[in-house]
C-alpha cells in the first residue's frame, strides 16, 4: 500500500545504482517502490495522496552538516545581529539603538561584525564599545564567534586583569598601556562568556524553533550542531522525548569547554528518529577570515601566524578515550598547522580500529594531507558558501598562492574523500544549500571575484556533497540522503527542472519539504 506517490517529476536520487527516476512511493515515511511513473502508479489506492510534480526536480532533502541550530535562533531571539555593518560608527549606532529598546542593567550582546567590510578595517576595542555604554556590560562577537570585545564593565564583572589566567589555545590582547583592551581569541573568550547568565532550557527551545522555521524553507531535513554544552544537549533531549523536534539534529558535544581547562565527561551515545549523538568535537584552531587559524607560515603582511588550540599530546588521549567508547571524532581544523596535529592523532586513533573520523572546514590543506584523509577514510566536512561571504578576508589575508587553493573541493574529491557541505551559520548569513552550491560550482566572493577556480566542482558533485555525502559524514548514510528503498521519506521538491549547470542569477528555489513523508512546509 503507497500512502503517498511523487510522479512526473525529474527524481534525483542521489544513489548510483540508480540515479534518477520518475515517480516513487511512500508508506509509513519510508520509500516502498522508485521507478517510472508506470510501475510507481500501480501502487495507487483509494485513500492514496498523488502529486504531480509537473516535471520538477526533487531532491534528498538537504543536509546542512555544520550548523550552530541554536545560535541561528538565537541571532533571531536574543542577539543584536550586526551581519552587514559597514563602520564602527555604524555598530555603536545600532548597539544603542538595541540598548534602548532592551532597558534594564543586564548584559548585552551582538554579534556578527567582519572588519574586512568596515570602513575602519580594524577591530573595535574596548574604548569603542565603551562610548556605547559604561555602566552595562557589553559583549560583541565576530561573525566567525573566534574573537569577541568586551567593554570595561563586562571585563570588571568577568573579573579581567592583566594578570588574568588565559587558557591554552587562547589570547586577551593588550593595548599600548599594557592592559586588557576588551579583544579575546579562541579559548580566552570563555573567560568573558562564561560570567554571562546562560539561558534556560526555555530559552533555548524558542532559539532552536526559530531557526527550524529557517531551515526548512531552505530545504534543510537534517541539521548537525557542531559544538553543544550539556544544557543545551539537555533540551534537546527534552525536546526529541517530547516529539517537538521538526528537523533531524545531529548533536556533537564538546569536550574542551572555552575558558576552561576543564575536559567535560563523554555523553552517552543516542540515536532516535529525530536526535543522534553520537560524535564529539574538538577545537584545533581558529578562523581564516580573522587570522586565527593555525598556520605553518605567516598571514599576508603580518606576523601571525594564528592561534593552536590543541597540542598532540593533550588531544590523543581524550581522541582515544572517545574512539574506545564508540564516538566518532570531529575536529575544527583550518590552518595546514592544525590540520598537521588532527591528523597525527586521527592516524593513530584509527589503527585502534575508530572509521568515523571528520574535519571540519579543512581550510588549507596539504597534498599530504589529502593523502593522509583519503587513507584514514576522514571526512571533510567543509563550507563552500565561505568563499562567497569571506572571500574578501581571504583576499586580504592570504597571499597568492594560498588563496588559489583555499578551500580545494576538487582536490578532496580527487583523494577519494568524501566531502560534505555545509554553512557554519551563523558565521555566514546565508545558510541557503542552493547558494552554498552555486558557489561550489563559480567560487566566486561577494564582488564577484573568482577564489581558486581550478578548485570548482560539478552541479552534481555539490548536490551530493549537501545530501549522501553529508549523511555518509554523520554516519547515518543507511536511513537518510538519498530516495532509495527503504530510507527515510525526506525530500524537497524545487520550482523548475534544474539544468546541468546553475548560473549565479538562475531562480532555483525549493517549494515543498518532506520529512518522513509528512509535509513540513506547503505542498508543491
């Protein structure tokens, strides 16, 4: 019996054996038959639901395998979200406008400002913020959350000096005088976020619903959230028993909480229809966009060379201990330096017999490196919307030779590793897979510069790098990303017939997502 058929319609299946097809059938949200509209439609009963898709394309429903769900929301909720601002008098203005309309002595706080795209091209410190205010505190994070300012009252209230402890793999810069002047990198910006109030389980479920409303739009069905404390893995926990999760969640808790030297106790591993733990995250490094990532050689014009927030010695132990529990491993990785110490552990980590390894980002590799992840079997679990969003910190950034190999999709898929895309959101405000894609295949940045254009991929190769291969990367590649027999009815439906090749200005947009079946936005 078929509850629900798909015909006439351009199916992109997304398995090999059998790439495309005309119609398929739905029973209990599982695919029961895949084929042409002729052998699909015998299927059809009384109480059948037929759609016709007019010869459409539908697709595996998206999976965006490196989203921060609840920071999306949270930019939608409780933040200030400074994406977009051109100056710092531009943010001062929007931080007081924001103070205005939130009264009250408690703390505030924005994020989402890239000085790249300020007329300033610097980054505000604390003598910025504190012309804003000097009696709340306030707290502003970059777009790629690896930096953030604090002003004097958020620094006296967290307990800032310059003597203050700063934790391995972090900064608290100084100014002229020697003192703190508000900028913290990397581990360092617990030692501010961790004097800030948390948010209550409630708070979190409305974050969290604000961005599903987003991401299914987009076509999203499944979502990894790459870096979850225990009180948010708590409610989302809650949220699954409670059969109020719309969107597939893959929750990786971390294990080196920011601000701590504290190493926090490995989860236990779950696996439902809606909620999978089952890997845990680590930090190597930082961001390319804002000079953080670990590097083997200097920045353009600069003498950083970023910032290594893991030592061999001090990862492999707690990558061992999770590899024998049964974790798979994932790893922010984006600077050939930390890619360097990933993947020494992650080659011993694997001859203990641990096949689910991931490196997220994967800014600068090596050909070694490829090598290296290509016999591991390690995923890349990378970002192609990067280039379009933070191409102009690339630019700025890397030098020549750097840039052109920045982010290399075609030489990942050359070593036989399986890529995975993703967006990072909120550290980009496009999180819309048909743009990650498009992006994929033109590597072009906002001015419509090309980064690496011997790096492009194929329409079909970055379809499947948003589907199977992310599911592959999450390790639940039997149950969903692709319309195959048996897997999880999750399918979008998209506006046209796509061609072999999306232009930048191509209208390609999705009309319907399905998960298990069930229609979760309008029906085509």
């Amino acid at each position: 019996m078929a509850q629900l058929i798909v015909h006439n319609a351009d199916i992109q299946t997304q398995n090999s054996k059998q790439p495309t097809a005309q119609a398929f059938a739905v029973y209990e949200g599982r695919f029961i038959a895949i084929g042409s509209n002729e052998e699909v439609l015998r299927l059809k009963q009384a109480n059948t639901e037929l759609i016709e898709a007019g010869g459409n394309t539908v697709l595996p429903g998206f999976i965006d395998a490196h989203i921060h769900i609840w920071k999306v929301g949270n930019l939608k909720t409780f933040l200030l979200d400074l994406r977009g601002v051109g100056s710092i008098a531009e943010m001062q203005d929007r931080l007081s406008d924001f103070i205005r309309q939130n009264p009250g002595d408690g703390w505030i706080q924005a994020r989402g400002f890239n000085e790249a795209n300020m007329k300033e091209q610097r980054l505000p410190d604390k003598s910025d913020l504190d012309k804003i205010t000097n009696n709340r505190p306030l707290w502003v994070i970059r777009t790629c959350a690896h930096i953030g300012i604090a002003n004097s009252q958020a620094m006296a209230m967290a307990g800032i000096t310059a003597k203050s402890h700063i934790p391995p793999g972090g900064e608290m810069r100084t100014g002229g005088d020697g003192l703190p002047n508000g900028i913290f990198t990397e581990t360092a910006l617990g030692l501010i976020a961790n004097s800030i109030p948390p948010y209550s389980a409630g708070d979190y479920a409305r974050m969290i619903y604000a961005a599903e409303d987003e991401l299914l739009q987009y076509g999203i069905t499944s979502a990894t959230d790459p870096a979850v404390m225990p009180d948010l893995l708590a409610c989302y926990r809650q949220l699954e028993q409670q059969n109020k999760l719309r969107v597939r969640v893959n929750a990786f808790p971390v294990r080196v909480p920011d601000g701590s030297d504290e190493i926090l106790p490995l989860p236990q591993l779950y696996h439902s229809d809606k909620l999978i733990v089952n890997t845990v995250k680590f930090f190597a490094d930082g961001g390319l966009s804002g000079m953080t990532a670990a590097m083997n050689r200097p920045y353009k014009n600069s003498a950083s060379t970023g910032v290594l927030r893991l030592t061999e010695d001090f990862f492999y132990p707690i990558a061992k201990q999770a590899a024998e529990a049964g974790f798979r491993i994932a790893t922010h990785a984006i600077g050939d330096k930390a890619i360097d110490v990933v993947l020494h552990v992650y080659e011993k980590v694997f001859a203990l017999g641990c096949k689910g390894l991931r490196i997220e980002h994967l800014g600068l590799p090596s050909v070694e490196h490829l090598t290296t992840m290509g016999g591991t079997g390690t995923h890349c679990v990378s970002q192609s919307i990067f280039l379009n969003e933070l191409g102009k910190n690339f630019a700025i950034y890397l030098d020549d030779e750097r840039l052109q190999r920045v982010y290399p999709y075609a030489s990942v898929l050359k070593a036989g590793i399986n890529l995975a895309f993703s967006s990072d959101a909120p550290v980009v405000k496009d999180f819309n897979p048909i743009n990650g894609i498009k992006t994929a295949l033109n590597r072009k940045d906002a001015a419509g510069n090309t980064i690496g254009s011997n790096e492009s991929i194929s329409l079909q190769e970055a379809i499947y790098a948003y589907t199977l291969g992310a599911a592959k990367a999450n390790g639940n590649q039997n149950e969903v990303g692709s319309v195959e027999l048996g897997k999880k009815a999750d399918f979008i439906f998209l506006n046209k017939k796509l061609p072999h090749n999306i232009a930048d200005n191509d209208d390609v947009h999705v009309t319907a997502t399905y998960i298990n079946g069930v229609p979760l936005r309008p029906t085509p």
